[in-house]
C-alpha cells in the first residue's frame, strides 16, 4: 500500500479549509483516510497552517511520501519553528 501525505477539501462553496491527512494513493481526495494529521486554513491571516509534527515525521519514517503542497507547508512551519 503506499501511502501519500496530502490534504482533504472540506468547508463549503468558496469557503475551503483542508485537513491534511495520510491516505492510501488509491483512495479519493476526499475519500477515506488512515490518519488526520492537521489542517489548512487559507483564509486566515495567522496560524493557517497546525501540523502533528510528531505524526507527519512517524509516517515519512515508514514510508509515506507527502504532496508537493504538504511539502511546502511543512517546511514552511519548520522555517518560522
């Protein structure tokens, strides 16, 4: 099974907001998951993004790949950390 790091859609209509979610790559996009491991808010200015660091290390440890856009959030949290 290989597994992806990437984010869910869910709010409403003009309205997103992400979980970020390990999930088999078979799976949906917004279909079923292995683990919520945080989320994305892109509509607020401050603390947009709140990751289980401890978990995303976990899963990248035994295997998992994140998306190039979870990519980006996690470093980005590493850089202001």
């Amino acid at each position: 099974m290989a597994v992806r790091i990437r984010m869910q859609r869910r709010g409403s209509k003009k309205r997103p907001f992400y979980a970020v979610v390990a999930a088999d790559s078979r799976m949906p996009r917004d279909g079923r998951f292995l683990e919520k491991l945080g989320v994305f808010n892109p509509l607020k200015e401050t603390d947009r993004v709140s990751l289980n660091m401890d978990r995303v290390n976990h899963w990248i440890g035994v295997g998992a790949v994140p998306s190039d856009t979870v990519e980006r959030l996690i470093k980005q949290l590493q850089a202001t950390a």
